[in-house]
C-alpha cells in the first residue's frame, strides 16, 4: 500500500467522522495522519529538505486542527471548511493545506511553530511528491517517490479503523500554564450547523429546509418542541429562521394571565405579522400557557392559514389570513397543550434533551473563547456537574466567571479561568457540586421536616415561591437527580435526597 493509498483511508475515516459529528473519532483519525506525516519525517531515506520540510509543515497543521477541535469542538468554521462541509473563503480547505495555499490562515500554534520556508511552499516543486513509507505500511525505504492525493472523495467503503494512540499534538490547557487563545467562534449559534447537541433534531431540520429551499418554498410543516426549560428551544426557533431566510416573530405565551389578555396580545401580534406580508417563522414559547380556547383558535391558521379568534364580548371574530408562514411553538409542559395542536405537528414534534457531559464541555470553550478569554479542563470538569444540562446555567456561569477576573474598580485582572477561580466562584455563590443553590437546599429540608407527602402549592408557600415557579425552574431538576417523588398524595423526599442532606451537615 503507498503513502497516497493510506493517508486517502484515514483522511476518509475522519471526513465520515465529522460528518457524523462525532468528535472523538474524528480526533482518531486526524492523530493517525499526525503520525503518519511524523512516521515519514523521521525515515532516513535520503528525502530531500524541501519533501522534509513539507512533512513537517503538514504535521504541525493536523496537529493544529486536532487543537482547535478539542478547544472549539467540530462545529468551529476552519474545522468545516478542513472537511470541505461548508465554503468559506477566510479558511483553508484541504487542497489549500496539501499546496502551502492556506498557510496565511492557519491556526496560530501551528503555523507559529513552523520555519518561514516551511510555511510558503506554495511553488517549490510542481508536485506534492513524498517517499513511500517504510516497514509499517509493508513498503521498502527506497520506494520510489509518489504523489500526494488532492483531498479524496467518499467513494470507497470497508476503510480501515485508525489507532487510538494520541499524537505530541498541542498540549491541552493546565492550571499551571494558560492556553493560548484559539481565533474565537461566536458566543451563541450563529446557524444550525453550529448548533451544538440535539442532533437528533438538528439533522432532520437541515434536511427539511434543504427539501423546501430546493422546491422553492420558505417555510416548513408545523414544529412542536418539548423539553426542560434551557435547552436552547427558542435559538432553535431562530435559526430555523435564519436558515430559511425569513423574518423570525415570536410570542412569550408565559406572560398572559387571562382569556382577554391574552386573545388581545395574541390577535396584535397575527395582525402585526399579516401587515408584513412575507414568509415569516412564528414561534410561540410557553404554548401551553395559552387559555385552552386560544390554542383551539390556532387551528385555523395551521389548517387554512387564516386566524379566527374566538367571539369577543359583542359576538364579533377577526380573521386574519397569514399567507406563508412556519408555526413552531415550544412547550416544557406538554400535557397543558391541546392535542388538537400537537396532532397538526405529528411529523415535526422534537424532544428535547438534556446535554451531554462532552456538549457541555464543547459549550463551555465555546462561549469562553468566544469572549477573548482561557478556561482550564479542570474547570470546565467543576462547572459541568452544576450547569442542571442546561445552556442557560453554562450562559449564566460563563458571564460570572468572566466578572471573577476583573478587581473591585473595574479592572481586568486576567483572562484565564483556572480551577481556583471557579471554585470560588461557585462558593460564593452558594451553589454546590450537584448544582443546588440554597434555594433547592431550602425544598430539600421543608420536605425532609414534613412527616408526609406534600403538594406543590403548599410546598411552595413554605418556601416563599409561586408554584408556577417552583414547578418550572425547581422541581424538574429536583426530580431527575433522583431527591424528590411526586405521587397522586404531594411531594416526598427521596433516601438519596436524606443522605445527601446528612452529608452536607457533618
């Protein structure tokens, strides 16, 4: 097998990786091209200084990129454009990097790390022309010279599995040495493709909209978004938007208290978007507030595109026809949503989930380079576990470690986020290693008093909270870690829970 035959199968290896979105083997597969390119540097086979230097220059880039992935994660726009996923003219493509053309743009820690006639070998030979390896490909040292491939395509399948041995790539972050700053992505998602987690959902939106564009239409089938609160529901909503290239509307249904309040606001709102009278996305976050005569009122928009409010006091109906328009509406309650309306969003209704460990940690780099600044894997490791799995805790966290690194006149004192810095961020704060703050540690101990089941609203007054409160930002969190049941008769402590209290106490 030559040089060009192996490095087609593990560059393929790591493209299908990060088309899959999976992080861990796409850093397998660029570590085996880092070793490949070192393998052949070391060989004492009488390559010339400019092949040498080419090796060297083409070692320091993937071990670059394994960098960034590691620090920003797949969805970082140089990594996309590496993989040929996304056209951007500010990044280097493959073929760039394999001709010396992408050199100007590279990452920092390694286009740093190179010798200048390293960097520019655009032009110095008319080929990419690189000895065949030795013993470990099962070729002779004196091989006569090849041609490096331009990036391979996908066309070939059975490719091997790449080691799981890790190159001397760039060190990671320690407390002890701050990282170098990597060119920074954008604090919040700035399209679907870099919207990270959720993946079950995000694949088919993209597929969705990509159908439609290529029909010529704007807009989509009804969606219905279910999960906790946090877990980025109405930046989807937006960037469903933003993909499709319509005007995003949207309608907070949490505020309303009342039917006449609320078919006011709602009828303001529908009039205000017909006026518009252009493809529109319309979300509605917290459906399930709305008066159960209003979400009955929304299936003549989502049937015939024409609102029908219900009578008002004088027996009088608006109609307001809405020509082309997306209806997503997200709910963290979904037994309050008529099913009525979840029935018109049977092909489109998502699931939420909570992130994962490694999602979160990728959020966290994210967001903190983003702002300019360094975190340690230490202290992403400290604020995981209290981030509930949550993007609003992460947004939350990220902006007040930010804060730790200024004095008390307003001066910034650093811009690298270490393991001290977060733990006495999180200690003056009160929120502990499970991510309870005092407040659920309040919940905790009023029903650990109670010698029987209690309900929410009674909970709720003991703690000084509205139950709707209590119901929406506490009890979720409360439940899935296990500390509290809930029952036909109230809420109960758990014997987890009673331990945990017990430990907190000695």
């Amino acid at each position: 097998m030559t040089f060009s035959d192996v490095f087609r199968e593990k560059y393929r290896f790591a493209l299908r990786a990060a088309r899959a979105n999976d992080r861990e083997a796409t850093l397998a597969g660029l570590a085996d091209l880092y070793e490949l390119f070192a393998a052949q540097y070391a060989l004492n086979n009488g390559d010339s200084i400019v092949v040498k230097a080419k090796l060297s220059y083409w070692q320091d880039v993937f071990g670059g990129y394994i960098q960034i992935i590691r620090n920003c994660g797949l969805q970082d726009k140089r990594v996309q454009k590496f993989f040929g996923l996304i056209d951007d003219i500010d990044a280097p493509s493959l073929e760039d990097i394999l001709s010396g053309n992408g050199a100007g743009v590279l990452p920092p820690q390694a286009a740093d790390s190179l010798p200048p006639q390293s960097v520019d070998i655009a032009g110095i030979v008319d080929a990419e022309q690189i000895s065949q390896p030795s013993d470990p490909l099962q070729t002779q040292p004196d091989a006569p010279v090849v041609t490096l491939p331009d990036a391979p395509n996908e066309s070939t399948s059975d490719l091997p599995q790449p080691s799981t041995a890790q190159p001397d790539a760039p060190p990671t972050v320690t407390d002890e040495t701050p990282a170098e700053t990597v060119a920074a992505p954008a604090y919040t998602p700035d399209s679907l493709e870099n919207f990270i987690g959720q993946r079950h959902i995000v694949k088919v939106l993209l597929k969705e909209i990509a159908i439609a564009l290529a029909q010529g239409k704007h807009h989509l089938d009804n969606i219905l978004l279910l999960g906790n609160p946090g877990l980025g529901k109405t930046t989807l909503m937006r960037l469903i938007a933003a993909k499709l290239g319509v005007r995003f509307e949207w309608m907070d249904c949490s505020q309303y208290r009342n039917s006449r309040q609320s078919m006011k606001a709602l009828q303001n709102f529908l009039i205000r978007i017909a006026r518009e009278n252009e493809p529109v996305v319309i979300g509605f976050d917290e459906i399930h507030c709305l008066p159960d005569e209003l979400q009955e009122s929304l299936l003549t928009l989502l049937e015939s595109r024409v609102y029908v409010s219900p009578p008002d006091i004088n027996g009088n109906v608006k109609r307001i026809p809405i020509e082309e328009f997306t209806f997503i509406a997200a709910t963290t309650d979904d037994n309050k949503v008529k099913n009525t309306i979840k029935d018109r969003c049977l092909r489109l209704k998502f699931q939420l989930v909570d992130y994962t460990t490694d999602e979160l940690a990728q959020i966290y780099r994210t967001k903190v380079f983003a702002k300019g600044l360094t975190i340690t894997e230490e202290a992403i490791q400290i604020c995981i576990p209290r981030s509930r799995g949550s993007i609003r805790y992460v947004n939350s966290f990220v902006d007040g470690l930010e804060r730790e690194l200024y004095d008390a006149n307003g001066n910034r004192l650093s811009t690298h986020i270490d393991r001290e810095t977060a733990l006495k961020f999180f200690e003056e704060r009160g929120i502990d290693n499970m991510g309870l703050e005092n407040k659920d540690i309040e919940i905790l101990n009023v029903l650990n008093e109670a010698n029987s089941p209690m309900g929410a609203e009674t909970l709720s007054a003991r703690v000084g909270l509205d139950p709707k409160k209590y119901l929406s930002e506490f009890e979720p969190y409360l439940i899935k870690i296990g500390f509290v049941d809930v029952s036909g008769r109230g809420r109960s402590l758990t014997e987890k829970a009673k331990e945990y209290l017990k430990e907190k106490e000695k």
